[in-house]
C-alpha cells in the first residue's frame, strides 16, 4: 500500500486516521486531511480523485511524475509539483513531491524520494496553534522541508570544488581530476535548472492571491523563495570557481612548462661550451694553434670550467636555474 500516512485534523490537532474510503475521508466542519502517498498505483489513488473531483491534468502530471516545479489552480484546488534533491557523494539524486492543496485537504504524493515526511508531520503536530491553519501552513512546512535539504548538498559540492582547486594549485591534474570537476560542473548546472522554477513556485505562493491560501500564511513562503535564492547564488558562484581551476590549473602548466623549458635552454648552452672548445681540439689537422704548447691541455679544461661557471652564476642569477 502507497499510503505513508492519513490522518484527521481539527484545530491543530489530530483527531483520527482516515482511511481511503467514502466514510474515511468524510470530514466534520472545521477538519481538514492531511494524507501522504509514495509513488501510488491508478486504483489506489482513484478514490482520492473521485472524493476531491482532482483536475484530469493535474492526475495525469502527478502519476507519471517527471515534471518541472510549477503551480497551477484548478478552481478552488491548487496543484504544485516541487523537485526533492539529495546529495550522494559528487552526485545528486532526484525525485519530486506533488501536492493537491484544498481548503479542506492536503494530498502528498512522493516519487523517487526516500525522505519522508514523517519528521515534518511529527514538528508540526508538536505546534497546534500553527497547524491549525490549516492545509496552507502544511504547504509552507512541506516545501520549506524539502529546501531546507538544498543547503547540504550546495555545502558538499562547494566542498569539493575547493578542494579540487586546492589540487590544481599543487600539482598537475590528472585526467581524473579533470573528469570529476567537469563532473561537478554538470551537477551543479542540473541543479540550477531546478532552483528557478522551485524559486518562482514560492514566489508566487507569497506575492499572488490563491485559493486555499491564507493571506496571513503568504508571508511565510517569502522565507521558502529567500532560501532558494541564497541557494541557486551560491550555485552560480561555484559553477565559476570550476571554470577559473580550470584557467588557473591551464596557467600553472603554462608556466611550470616555461620553468622547465628554461632549465633546459641553460643547461643546453653550458654543456655547449665545452663541447664546442672540445670539438675545434678534437679535429686531426697538422697545423693547429697551441698543438705543441705544453700548458694547451690544462689551459683548454680551465677555458672549459671557467665558462661554464661563469654560465651557471649568470642562469642562476636570472632564476633560470
């Protein structure tokens, strides 16, 4: 059974579990319902459909899942898809939450998110003077709940892209370090996709007059869309800290490779010197100058060494070695 939970309210508390039946979902003036599905089945969710008079479309979007966040009013019913995020490693799961929000009922429905609303239900319950609001505050809590769960993962991803910058810093990247950062790059431009879209769903929860929702609740989706905005920020910033490793990380090759080349370019023309002078004495003439002369030898090692020495004090001195 695809029902978590379906419970009874009046006045902030709760006052008996319903069942998906005519007489289990029949309510007293001033109860509203609040039920929770996961990925629920055609036939379960029929009698839902049929005790509410849900919109074809909104039925249609909410069992087949894979939506963009939006918000859509369906007379006096709003139907508002959220996307669920959650952090694995460098990789981020996700899943989406749909609520059917009346002014008697609140209908969950869940797909791909094994975060469950229990602990939301559990911290609501726990303040009846909120909850007895009604079916608006239980949205403001749901959605608040599920992007409470975007700071840890933005958290988690800025610690690895630091953490790659910090590599790029010390050493050349490997094609690995490379993959992983074009990896968390992808991540966060998946993730971006989705805060626009959350963020304009509570934006328009504060700002637009809506059935169901209270005016004196709109306030508090303001917090939801700050949140949001705090987030889909700090994506931005971190998508160009990965494209400037990369620069930084080009650079630094760039001028380890100079370095490198540079050493070479010095010790190349020290070792010419002698080979050179060894070269021109190394030739089977008759008649050459200093052939005969008994401190030639010595003289040419001393000539060899000397400018050698001269070299490697002038390479030093300019920080070519």
């Amino acid at each position: 059974m695809s029902v978590v939970a379906a419970y009874v309210y009046r006045d902030g508390k709760r006052v008996r579990e319903a069942s998906l039946t005519p007489e289990g979902l029949t309510l007293a003036k001033g109860e509203f319902l609040w039920i929770g599905l996961y990925e629920p089945s055609d036939e379960e969710f029929s009698a839902l459909v049929e005790r509410f008079g849900l919109h074809p479309l909104a039925v249609e979007d909410a069992l087949q899942a894979h939506q963009i966040p939006k918000l859509e009013v369906y007379g006096s019913e709003l139907f508002i898809v959220a996307r669920t995020a959650e952090g694995k490693g460098d990789q981020i799961l996700y899943g989406e939450t749909h609520l059917f929000v009346g002014a008697d009922h609140v209908i969950t429905i869940r797909h791909g998110s094994a975060r469950g609303h229990t602990p939301l239900r559990t911290q609501l319950e726990a303040t009846p003077v909120q909850l007895k609001h009604g079916p608006d505050l239980i949205v403001h809590g749901v959605l608040d709940f599920i992007v409470d769960a975007y700071m840890p993962i933005i958290d988690a991803i800025e610690d690895s892209v630091l953490e790659m910058e910090q590599v790029a810093l010390d050493r050349f990247l490997s094609r690995a370090d490379i993959t992983r950062l074009f990896h968390l790059r992808r991540q966060l431009v998946r993730f971006s996709r989705l805060l626009g879209p959350m963020e304009d769903v509570a934006t328009k929860l504060h700002v637009l007059e809506l059935p169901a929702i209270d005016k004196d609740v709109r306030p508090y989706f303001r917090d939801v869309a700050d949140h949001v905005r705090r987030v889909s920020s700090r994506a931005a910033g971190l998508r160009d800290i990965v494209s400037s490793v990369f620069e930084v990380s080009n650079l630094l090759e760039q001028q380890r490779q100079g370095v490198i080349t540079r050493k070479l370019a010095a010790w190349a023309a020290i070792l010419a010197t002698p080979t050179a002078i060894a070269g021109i004495y190394g030739m089977n003439f008759a008649h050459m100058p200093e052939l005969e002369w008994s401190f030639g030898y010595p003289f040419a090692l001393a000539l060899m060494i000397g400018i050698c020495g001269g070299l490697y004090v002038l390479f030093k001195r300019s920080r070519w070695l």
